[in-house]
C-alpha cells in the first residue's frame, strides 16, 4: 500500500521563514554587543611662548653692504721718455711708500747734456747782452762828443737791439728751466703716502712720454660707498655738508664686517651724503671713512683690501618709548597673535615704523604689556587655547585656587581644612538624601 504524503501549501514557507528572521532581529536588538567603544584621540593642546611687550629706548642698526675704495687713488705717468734705471722694492704690488720717496728712475744722461747745451745757451745770451749794454753806452756818449744838442733817438741809443739781447738771455733761461724740470722729471717721486696697487712696468724697459707706469692710492683713509633704503632714512643721522661750508652729522658710527679671511671688523664714520638719487636703483647713498687702515696691526686680523666687499651696521637714532617685537613672530608683514586672560589666541592686524633683520618697530596695532606670541605658528584660528610656556595649566591653577580659598575659610573659623571638607561632604549627602 503507497505511503501518503502530506502536501503543505506554497504559502506557508515563506511565513515560516520571516517569522525566523523577526525573531532572530529582536533577540540581537534586546542583546547588543558589549564591546567597549572608545572615541577618537584626544587632540594635542599646543603649546606657546609669549613675551610681554614692554615700551623701551632702543637704538635703530641699519645694514648695509658696499666695496672698499682708496679716499685718494692716482696713476703714475711718465713725463719724460727713456729706459727705467732704477726701481724701488716699495714699487711692487701691494707696496707701501711714504711721501716724497724715489720710487723709479729713467735714464738721465740725455737730460743731464740737455741743461749744460741750455746753460751754454744763457751764458751767450748774458754776453751779448752785457756787449749790446756797452755799445748803448758808447753810442750815447759820441752823441754827446758830438754836440747837437738834440735828443738821440732810441735807435741812436740801440735801445731796439738791447731790448732783443735781453729777449735772448730770457728765451735762455726759459729754456734751461725747462731742461731741468725734464731731469727732475726722470726722478719719480710720490706724491703721497700710501700704497701700490699695480704696476705696470719693470726695470730696463724703455717707456715713452704719458706712458702708464703704476697705479697707488694713499692710505690715510680709505671709503666704503653704502645704500641706504628708503624706509631706513629717518632712523639715521645723515651726514651734510652745506654751501656756506657747515657740517653736521659727522660722527654717526659704522661698524663694518668681512668674513673673507675668518671674521673680520673694523670701526668707520659716516662722512658725506651723496647730492642725488641714484638713478638705477632710487636709492640715497652715503659715504663712509675707516681712519688708518693699515697703521696698526690686529692680533689674527688682516687689513681691510681695495675691492673687498663689506657688510655694514650703521648706528642710528635712539627711539624712546618704542614696541619693539622679533620678526618671527609676524606673519606676512601684516598681523601677530597675542594671548587674552584665558590663554586664548588673538589674531591682530599691526603696522611696522622700521624693521630690521631680527627685530622690528611697531607703529600701530599692539599695546604696551600685551602677551605676544613668539613661537612660530601654522594654520590656526583665534579663539585656540593654548598652553604657554612656564605657566601651570588652567585645571592645575583652579585647584591651587580652591585650596588657598579653602584655607583662607578654614582659618577665618578657627578649623582645620581637612574638618572644612567633611563639613562640605556631609552637607552634600544630606543634600541627596533630601
């Protein structure tokens, strides 16, 4: 006999399969996972230095660059022509002369032959002269043997060719004066004291006339022509010198600065302002003197060179009363951030008077005894709170705060804290019970 099989309708599956579901739901909702969940990290509080802007004198140092150039620098040139004979071990590159030395020689013979042909010359000249006298002298006198008793004429008298004979003898001693300054001229001599910088010719070589023989400046001083910016001209005291001859200004100090050969310095004066703009770069120029470079030798120091190139600190003006705040801590030339009481950053927009390389002066935008932030800060919005530098935190200073106020309580009723606090802890479980 065939089993029967008890055939179920289509429906009832699928009920049967969402009524599994709804339950397993239910019981995951009544049971969530008990994993602990924790939040993200806690953000970093930043942490500052600030300085508090004190108002102060201070002295304004502007820089400046330039090359040193000799205060007096000349080429020696030959007057005369012929060989070198002589030249001094001073006439060499780098050299040093002092006034009036020989520093080179030409050959003199020809010069020497030349004044005795002119002395020749002025003694003939002297002889006619003295003979054309007595000739003068003997015409008169047959005029008056003679007995006319007219004046003699002056070509009676050969006043005419006494007065050519004295031409002569001059025209002598003009041309013997000449010859000797040609010989004195073989001789050279300088002309100053100071130094040689290059020369251009050796011993034996035969030169000609307004030949170049070497080129030498004085070491008395030596300049240094330095820029000034515009924004810097206020803040110096510019040196002038004024038609009527009147200085002002001359003892504004500079300080200049070389690390050519190690580290070098050496201390000069403003002396003159320069009388325009310079074209190129619109800038005034000043001058600056180092006095005797190379007088006096500095232990591990060499002397300043011709050509060397110069940083300089120039001295300026004393500011009284100035905000004076360090470059890094502005941003973009235009605004700084300072704390409010709550170590809160601000955000302010300032103006410069003057800024230097490592400080600045601030015309408007800052108030004496404000906290300014000093250390250097990226992308961040005012209203941060940050933590400063050898401040205690803010939650550290409440409780500081609280337990010199409890101690204060405590004392003013004759307790301990400790019996003030039990006092405060059994007020506030009352105070829960109730």
């Amino acid at each position: 006999m065939p089993i029967n099989k008890t055939r179920f309708p289509r429906f009832v599956m699928p009920v049967l399969i969402l009524i599994v579901a709804g339950i397993i739901v239910s019981v995951i909702f009544k049971n969530p996972p008990t994993a602990k969940r924790f939040g993200g990290a806690k953000q970093a509080q930043l942490i500052v230095d600030a300085k508090t802007i004190e108002p102060r004198s201070y002295r304004v140092q502007v820089a400046s660059y330039g090359i040193v150039k000799p205060r007096t620098q000349s080429i020696l040139v030959a007057q005369v022509s012929g060989e070198i004979s002589f030249i001094s071990d001073s006439l060499r590159d780098g050299g040093f002369f002092e006034k009036g030395q020989m520093l080179l020689s030409i050959d003199e013979r020809d010069y020497l032959a030349e004044v005795k042909i002119a002395e020749a010359s002025l003694l003939s000249a002297k002889q006619a002269l003295v003979e054309e006298q007595a000739r003068g002298k003997q015409a008169l006198a047959d005029w008056q043997r003679l007995g006319s008793g007219d004046t003699p004429s002056d070509l009676v008298l050969r006043k005419p060719q006494l007065a050519a004979q004295q031409a002569n003898v001059l025209s002598a001693q003009a041309k013997l004066e000449k010859a000797q300054l040609a010989l004195e001229r073989t001789k050279i001599v300088a002309p100053f004291s100071g130094r040689v910088l290059k020369k251009h010719v050796d011993i034996g070589q035969v030169v000609s006339n307004n030949a170049q023989l070497a080129e030498i400046f004085a070491t008395d001083k030596v300049e240094i022509r330095l820029p000034i910016n515009n924004k810097d001209l206020a803040f110096i005291n510019l040196p002038e010198v004024y038609q009527s001859g009147e200085k002002t200004n001359q003892n504004s100090l500079v300080t200049f600065n070389s690390d050519l050969i190690g580290e070098q310095t050496w201390q000069g004066t403003l002396v003159r302002t320069e009388g325009a703009i310079n074209d190129a770069s619109q800038q005034l120029y000043v001058v600056a003197q180092i006095e005797d470079p190379y007088s006096t030798p500095v232990s591990g120091q060499n002397p300043v060179k011709i050509g060397q190139y110069v940083s300089a600190t120039i001295k300026g003006r004393e500011i009284p009363n100035a905000l004076v705040i360090p470059n890094n801590a502005i941003y973009q030339g235009s605004y700084v951030y300072v704390l409010d009481k709550e170590n809160q950053l601000l955000r302010k927009d300032i103006s410069l008077a003057w800024q230097g390389e490592s400080e600045s002066l601030v015309a408007t935008g800052l108030m004496a005894n404000e906290r300014l932030v000093v250390t250097p800060l990226g992308q961040v919005s005012s209203g941060t709170r940050v933590a400063v530098i050898g401040e205690a935190p803010a939650k550290k200073r409440d409780s500081e705060q609280r337990v010199t106020k409890l101690k204060e309580i405590a004392k003013q009723r004759g307790i301990t804290v400790e019996q003030l606090k039990a006092e405060r802890k059994a007020m506030r479980e009352q105070e829960k019970a109730l």
